[in-house]
C-alpha cells in the first residue's frame, strides 16, 4: 500500500498567499501548466520499476482496473502556499487557519470540475462507482484505462513477480489541466502499509520473562557475565505514564481541552475495555464518557493474515490509545479505523480527520519503504496532509523500526510518509528513566543481540547482529524543506543530491522495546482462554503517540490554540535549551541491558533466552551531538511545553 510522496510541489511556496494569475487563475497547477497542449502529463504514473528491460509485453484488454481520479481542486499551488504561510511563525498568517468547510471552498475542486471529469471518464468507457471531494472512483478493463489515459498498460517483472504498469506517463486531455492532480491504480503492484512496532500479533499471546528492573538500573544482572566490562542491568519491565510524563517535562498539564486522533487499519474490538483496565491499573486518569471515539468503516477489507494480517493491527491500536492516553490523560482520542492497510483505505481514514476536523493532532504508527513509493500516491498523501496545515492539524508518523533498511531491503533509505515535508517524523531512542522517576538518559535506539553462551560464562559473538533501530536518513525523493535549512547538517542533507533532500526524522521519543512501555491487551492463549495480560513493547509506533500526547501537552499550554503542522514550530527550538540533546554514548560509554524471553512467548515450559541487548548501535545511523538522523533535534525535555505557552 505505501504511499510515496511526491517530490515537495515546484514553489517552495512563497510565505503568502500570491496573486492568482494566468495558469493559476484558472486552477491549472504550476507543474502541469507548461505540459504537452494537447495532454497534460501527471506526473509520477509511471512507476521507476515499469523499465524496457522488465517489460513483459501488453496486459490483456479484457483485464479489469479499479482507479481512483484524485482532483487537483481549483489552486494546488495556492494550497500548498497557504498550508506553509500559517505554519510558518515568522509569516504574518501564521495561525490563520481556515475551517474545514472553508477550506474546500478555497482549495476544493469545482462541480464544474467533477462534472468534467466525470464526464471524460464515461465517455471512455469507464465506470464512476463513487465521488468525494477528493476523488472520482472508476472501473473498467484495461483497454478503457488506455484510452482515457493515453498510455498502454503492460506487464513487467518486479523482483521475483510480475505486475500491470503504464509503459509511459499517463496524461489527460488538455481540457482537464487543472482538474486532476493524478490517478492510482493503474499499477496493481501491492502498497501494503505495515505498523511499526515490536509486537505480537493479539492471535498468539505475548508474556515477558523476567528478571526486571522497575526502573532503570533498580536490578542488575549480576550472574550474568559483564559487557562492555561492566555488569549490566536487567531490561525494564515496562515504562508506565508517569514515568515518561516526567521524563519529557509534562509538568501540569494534561491535554485538557485538546483532541488527538489515531489512525490505523481496522479496529481492535477490546480497546474499550483493554483502555480502561490499563488506566486503572497504573494510576492514570479513568477515561470519562466519550473521551474515547472510534470512527469505523462499514465494511472491512484484505483481512486476512497474507493480506493485511486484520488482526495483527488489533495491538497497534491499543499502544497507541494507552500511549496517548498515558502521557496526556484529559486529552480526547479519536480513533479512525482504515478499511484495510492499502493505501486508498488509508488516505480515507486521513481524509475523515481533516474533511470533518476530528482533531488538532493525528498520530500514525504505519508505513512502508521509500522505494515502495510511488509519486502518484505521494501526490494525493500530500493533498491530504497540506489540507490539514490549512486548518491547524498536523500529522505525526513513526520513522521506522529497522533503521537505515539495509538490512531489511539491502539498500539504504528511509520510510513513507514520514519522508513527506508535510508530517513530523517521529525517531526513536533508548529512554534511562531512574528512581522517583528521574531523566538519566537517552540513547538513539539500535539493537545490537548476541545471547547467552551454553556453559553461561560469555555472550556468543558479542555484541551480536543489529535486529531493529529507529528508521531515519536522507530521501531520494522529496526536497530539502525550508524548516530544515540551517538546522540540519550539509552532509545529511545533501547525502543523495547536491540541492538537498528532506532528512528524517524531526524529533523523537522513547521506542526502544528494552527501554519499552507497558501495555495491556486482550489476547488468546495457547489453552484457547481470552485474557488481559500485559507486555512490554517498543518501536517507533510507540515513539509516535508519546510524541503526540507530548504536543497535546503543548497545544493546552498555549492555551489550546492549535499548533497545526509543527514542524516549523519544533525546528525553530532548536538550540534553545528544550530538547534533550539525544547521544548514542551519553554516559561516555557502551551501554546495554540483560532480557530474559519464553521460547514460546508464553511461559517457561519450552525454556528461556538470556541475551545481551546493546543500546545507540543504529545500523550506520548515529545519534551524535546536534541534529542526527536517528533522533532529529532530540527528544522533549523539561521547558519544551512550557515554551509554548503564551506570556
């Protein structure tokens, strides 16, 4: 499913709303307004992987197509303009947020325009089967997709498969410049969204071993042979709400007043319960009536587990509800269930955020590899999300688990969406949080595992293999944005392309699965019982909803004014004292912790693992002093919600 984002639109965008003229005047986006007079090409339709050399011959005429027509609406580049403008604090329509009915009157396609497209799509022979304020929705056979898009489809060999692609970029006629911004589905390549985290899937129960430490440090391991030439601790046996509220400098504040969504694939039906018991075993606020909304579609799609795996999406959205709820307790979450993990279910679930404004702050805990992009989709993502800058929302996505993605893809690069210019980036850290709830420390979170040797005496091949890190780097596809200029280091930014390309990520918290959060979940046990039990869990799934709740802190401290896209909030806090400055050697040596797991994930019936986890060992990401590519500016610290209040 994954969506790619387009490289950021032509105009940097100019700091204000400009004068619409020419081109412009008439909704034709600059991108298409010097195209072929008699088409008008869009733009990344044509996937990098649909070359001569996998070229397999025409796809069958017969073949059916199921497309979506996204609408470019009446001023593409003035969206974008404006998404910047009251983003941006040093523009003087910083705020200036417009409310979602008046935004699809300022941005949203005509009726003129829908009729239009409409009306050409039928005459090629295609189908409407649904319109939006977003797209049109069509299907047919292949023969009509080729003559409506002037292209011909054929097949081509992607790695060890073979899929349908347009063998050149589609186009539309030249009386529809201005009226599509593209067109999906014309390659049927699978875009799955995965939900990054360490965790089991509800269908087979996940227990943690011990020993534990109930904080950082409170039990050291010290039967266990040294590492690094020093006894370590045990693994924690799982954060909880105060622990990390203190640790990023919540102070007072709740979230009070703020409303924070959540958007995943399909829909966990214990939350309600799985959220209240957690709540009321670790102290946090009990949920008030209403204070949890769930917002569901009618029917449920690619559910099963060689699709979207529907179920293994259940424990998703129950981090990132307990998460959320932990770190800021007042605050309001809605939960929007896509229909599956493709990325039209998706891009719906972001789209009933902002066309009915559901809340300030959307956190999302999935996504895919950037090569899995395709600039069609990174196209309609970005529509979606500079929607949202328009009205005050702003969109944070995990950065990834498996660091620089060599290891998982052999080549390095970074993840989608959180690669858009348009989103907050979410990295991850290893989180030290030691007794009566004191910040020690953090590291960039990597994972280095060697496990315990047969006659117990030393680590085998120690430090061990990398397993999973916070995803970060530079992309090869999406330009430098303005906010990282001056921030962000020449030699990241400029790492894949002499004009620079957006790093990732901006900013980050606790995701760690050693350093974890403690989460409860209803799940089905070997003996066929269903019980709420808790875990320890991690990934940048995790990091994303603390970061979330943190900002929900941060919009009720400036007194619930919203804070929209934040990414031009949280780099201009750079250098003023409120990150901590995350480090992969903060106490000036290798750190790492002792875990003890089931071999069955349940209990000790088949035996246990002890293994070595080394912490701030990355894949070739480094958290270093300054900005990095693990951790962005750092983590929140004690002053960061504070800055946001108004004096």
């Amino acid at each position: 499913m994954r969506s790619n984002r387009a490289k950021l639109r032509a105009v940097s965008m100019a700091a204000t709303l400009p004068m619409i003229t020419g081109a412009l005047a008439l909704g034709i986006p600059a991108a298409h307004a010097a195209d072929n007079p008699a088409r008008d090409a869009l733009a990344g339709t044509k996937p990098a992987w649909a070359t001569a050399k996998a070229d397999k011959g025409d796809a069958s005429n017969a073949a059916q197509v199921k497309l979506r027509v996204y609408l470019a609406g009446r001023n593409a580049t003035g969206l974008a303009a404006y998404a910047k403008a009251v983003s941006d604090p040093s523009s003087p329509q910083y705020g200036k947020y417009l409310s979602a009915k008046k935004a699809q009157a300022s941005f949203g396609a005509t009726k003129a325009q829908v009729a239009a497209v409409r009306s050409w799509l039928t005459a090629n022979g295609l189908t409407v089967t649904g319109v939006t304020q977003h797209y049109v929705s069509v299907t047919g056979d292949v023969a009509a997709a080729e003559k409506a898009f002037g292209t011909q489809l054929h097949n081509f060999t992607k790695g060890s498969k073979t899929y349908r692609a347009p063998s050149k970029t589609a186009s539309v006629p030249d009386s529809l410049k201005g009226a599509v911004l593209t067109v999906t589905g014309l390659d049927n390549a699978p875009h799955k969204a995965n939900h990054d985290d360490q965790l089991p899937g509800p269908g087979a129960a996940f227990k943690n071993a011990g020993p534990f430490s109930s904080y950082y440090g409170s039990n050291i391991a010290t039967t266990l042979p040294d590492a690094y030439g020093t006894k370590i601790p045990y693994a924690v046996e799982g954060y909880t709400g105060k622990q990390l509220r203190a640790a990023y400098g919540a102070g007072k504040y709740t979230g009070k007043g703020v409303r924070v969504a959540i958007t995943d694939a399909y829909a966990s039906p214990t939350i309600a319960f799985d959220a209240g018991t957690y709540a009321k075993k670790h102290g946090d606020a009990a949920w008030k009536t209403g204070q949890l909304n769930q917002v569901l579609p009618k029917n449920y799609t690619n559910t099963g587990a060689d699709e979207c795996d529907a179920s293994g999406w259940y424990g998703e959205e129950t981090l990132d509800v307990e998460a959320v709820h932990a770190v800021a307790p007042d605050a309001h979450v809605t939960y929007v269930g896509a229909a599956s993990c493709l990325d039209d279910d998706l891009l719906d679930s972001l789209s009933k955020v902002v066309d009915n404004h559901l809340a300030d702050i959307v956190s999302n805990s999935w996504g895919d590899i950037e090569a899995n992009q395709t600039p069609d989709l990174a196209a309609a993502y970005d529509q979606v999300f500079q929607f949202g800058a328009v009205e005050g929302i702003g969109f944070y996505f995990s950065s990834g688990d498996n660091g620089d993605e060599v290891a998982n893809t052999g080549t390095k690069q970074v993840d989608t969406p959180a690669n858009s210019a348009w989103v907050t980036a979410v990295g991850g850290t290893s989180l030290a949080v030691g007794k009566n709830d004191t910040y020690q420390w953090e590291t960039g979170w990597g994972t280095e595992k060697a496990v315990l040797s047969a006659d117990g005496k030393s680590w085998t091949n120690f430090p061990g293999a990398f397993t999973s890190g916070a995803g970060g780097g530079t992309s090869k596809t999406v330009a430098e944005p303005y906010y990282q200029k001056g921030v962000v280091p020449d030699a990241l930014a400029k790492a894949n392309n002499a004009a620079g390309n957006r790093v990732v990520p901006d900013i980050s918290a606790i995701a760690d699965p050693n350093t974890g959060f403690k989460v409860g979940q209803t799940q089905t046990f070997p003996d066929g019982s269903v019980q709420y039990s808790e875990y320890r869990i991690g990934g940048t799934s995790l990091a994303a909803p603390v970061i979330a709740a943190v900002q929900a802190l941060a919009q009720e401290a400036r007194g619930g004014e919203a804070i929209g896209f934040a990414n031009p909030e949280i780099y201009a806090r750079y250098n003023k004292g409120v990150y901590h400055d995350v480090t992969d050697k903060p106490t000036g040596k290798d750190l790492a912790v002792a875990r003890v797991d089931f071999v069955n994930s349940v209990d000790a019936s088949d035996g246990l693992i002890t293994s070595v986890r080394s912490l701030g060992k990355d894949s070739s990401l480094s958290a270093v002093k300054g900005y990095d590519d693990v951790t962005g500016v750092g983590s929140p610290a004690n002053g960061y919600v504070e800055s946001y209040r108004k004096h």
